[in-house]
C-alpha cells in the first residue's frame, strides 16, 4: 500500500506518540455475560506471502526479515486473544500459493499456542493481493465462504465505464460454540480491501481514488443490506463488516459505507459535495441513521488512540469494523451498556505491519 495520508488530520510529534496508550484492550471482567464467545479481529499483513510473491512488491525482503514478520504478526494474534482474523495484503500469485503461505503462519500460531486455525484465502481482481481469515477450528465450523470480486460497482457518474472491486469483499459465515450453555450463533464476517490511494495521478477526479472508494462502499453496503437483512432485524445472527477502508473515518467513503450517505447524495445536482480532502460537505438535514457502526470510531475511549495508520508523525482510521446498529449490543462491554465495546487496537510488535491490529469481541 503506498504511505499516503490526508494532509490535514491530527499531526503528533514523536513525544505525544510515546505519550498515548499503546493498546486497547478487551474488557469483560465486570461482564455479568463473561469472556466473549468470540474475538474477530482484522490485520493488513502490509504484503505478506511466500518469499516469491513478497519480492514481487519487496526486493529488499529476506527470509529473515519475512520470519521476523511472521513472529511479530503471531505475537499481536495472541496478545489480542484472536479466534478469527480477517486479513488484508495477502499476496499470492494463486489463490493455492496464498492459501498456503496463510497455513504456513497457521502452523507457526499452532506452534506457539497449540491452538489450530484454518486457512482461506479469496478470489481476487488485483494481480496479486487479495484478502483471507485465518479461523480457530475450536471455536466453531465454517458453513460458508463467498467472493464478491466479481460485482459490478455502482457508477457515480453514467458515462464512465463500469468497474469492479480491485480486491474482492470476502465473506466467511461460521457457526460458533457458545460457551457453557449459550448455545450456537451464526456470524458472518465481510472482509474489505478498498482502492489505495497508489497511482492517483490517474484518478480523473484527482482525489486519490476517492470517488472509486465510495463507489466499493455503496456496493458493499447494498450486499450487506440484502443478503444479510436478517442482522438488521434480530440478533438471530450476526454480521461484522470489517477491513481496511484506505480512507479515514470522517470522508465520503467510510459515510456511504455506514449509510449515512448514498452515493446518490454526490449524482448530479445532490446536496452533497466533496472537499479536497475528500470529506463529504452536504446542506443541512441529509445525512440519514446508519446502518452499520465503527465499535471503534464510536467508543470514545478507542478514539484516544491516534488511528490504526501512520505515515511519519500523522495517523488516521483506515481499519475499521462494523456491526449493524440493530445488534451492535453484542460487542458492548457490558449488557445493556451503550458507548463502550469490546474493541481492541494493537500496535506492537511495529515489525508485524504498518497498520495496526483491531479487535472486537461478541458475547452472548
């Protein structure tokens, strides 16, 4: 991923970055409900895969930087107690090489915690990078997975030719073991890799790819809404969006993509606009109730940390995961609390990736 960031967020000297709590942590020990039945968490592995497909983007990566990697990216998959891992930049030239380089980690995460996770990497339009989970076999069954690389994205403007995800949303349905006598769940995980800001000298609307990413985030949240309408309704199953956005939390894309905005508010004469940055400026009242909720944009406590990415002193929110509104309760610190959630964001070790882990755990 090329290291861009919006010009005119939050600037921290390098004293205020030691400053700030390195982790957020999951908190369930005043949880009348327990420790949570589940821990997702979602990881850009920053170009992981075998020694081959890493020197495809990283000439300069040697076997013992890449085994440095791996040890670095196990140690945050521990530390955040993860029973399933949504990750992004897994690269392989096949989707059987990336497979494996993904089992390949798994038998090292076996190695440290003797706990088995399954490997599945997804379909992918980009040449190379696509995304994968990697699933703790004990905690329950995977009933299904389904590549959406292959949508036709909804277009912004009508004359423009149709286009596709770059790296396909994945989707991985599992059902989890409650437990004591919770009984099952299903959950349902949608795995997202939006456009990157590289290359933006060739966007047309020359704002990094902006107006592509919430082209992916209206299409991706319409899928959602449809296949999924049952999450919306009850608490029967869950859904969790989550991936990296390559957009910060407050611009058009990460917007469209909770349901505040429709890309229908930016066609035409809509009441909607963008600035430079890519921020959505709208007329007063447009803005509708979203659908789907950051568990960590939205606790305040987890929005003290500086972002989730850093190009030298300046961060921002590009990971993010969703919950629909309707059963966010799930990920909430304690039963009935609002405000406060489960959420974790794991920094360290800095050799795992340029992005940090994020966590949630569901409890029921």
């Amino acid at each position: 991923m090329l290291r861009l960031l919006f010009p005119s967020l939050l600037f921290l000297c390098a004293v205020e970055v030691a400053a700030q709590p390195r982790i957020a942590s999951l908190a369930y020990e005043y949880d009348e409900r327990g420790k949570p039945e589940l821990v997702v968490c979602s990881q850009n592995l920053e170009n992981y895969g075998s020694i081959d497909d890493v020197h495809r983007r990283d000439k300069k990566m040697t076997k013992t930087l890449l085994a440095e990697k791996e040890s670095a990216l196990i140690k945050r998959f521990v530390k955040a107690q993860c029973d399933v891992i949504a990750v992004q930049e897994l690269l392989g030239a096949t989707q059987a090489k990336a497979k494996a380089a993904l089992e390949h980690l798994a038998s090292q995460i076996k190695a440290r915690t003797n706990r088995t996770f399954l490997a599945y990497a997804g379909p992918t339009n980009s040449k190379i990078s696509r995304n994968g989970y990697l699933v703790a076999s004990d905690r329950g069954e995977v009933v299904n997975t389904l590549s959406y690389a292959r949508v036709e994205l909804p277009k912004i403007t009508e004359e423009q030719k149709p286009r596709e995800f770059v790296r396909g949303p994945y989707e991985l349905q599992l059902q989890v073991h409650g437990k004591g006598d919770t009984g099952t769940k299903l959950v349902t995980l949608v795995n997202f890799h939006f456009k990157s800001r590289a290359f933006n000298s060739k966007d047309p609307a020359e704002l990094e790819w902006e107006t592509l990413r919430m082209e992916m985030a209206e299409a991706l949240r319409r899928i959602v809404l449809r296949r999924h309408e049952e999450s919306f309704a009850s608490g029967e199953s869950l859904l969790v969006v989550l991936g990296d956005r390559n957009s910060n939390f407050d611009v058009a894309s990460a917007r469209i993509l909770s349901g505040a905005l429709t890309l229908k508010h930016f066609q035409g004469s809509a009441p909607c606009r963008l600035n430079k940055r890519g921020v959505p400026l709208c007329t007063p009242g447009v803005a509708l109730p979203a659908s789907l909720f950051s568990v960590l944009t939205n606790d305040e406590r987890i929005r003290m940390r500086p972002g989730t990415y850093r190009y030298e002193n300046t961060f921002s929110w590009l990971d993010d995961i969703l919950i629909p509104a309707e059963t966010v309760g799930f990920a909430s610190e304690r039963s009935g609390t609002e405000g406060r959630y489960l959420g974790g964001v794991y920094y360290e070790p800095e050799e795992a990736s340029d992005h940090a882990l994020v966590s949630v755990g569901l409890n029921w």
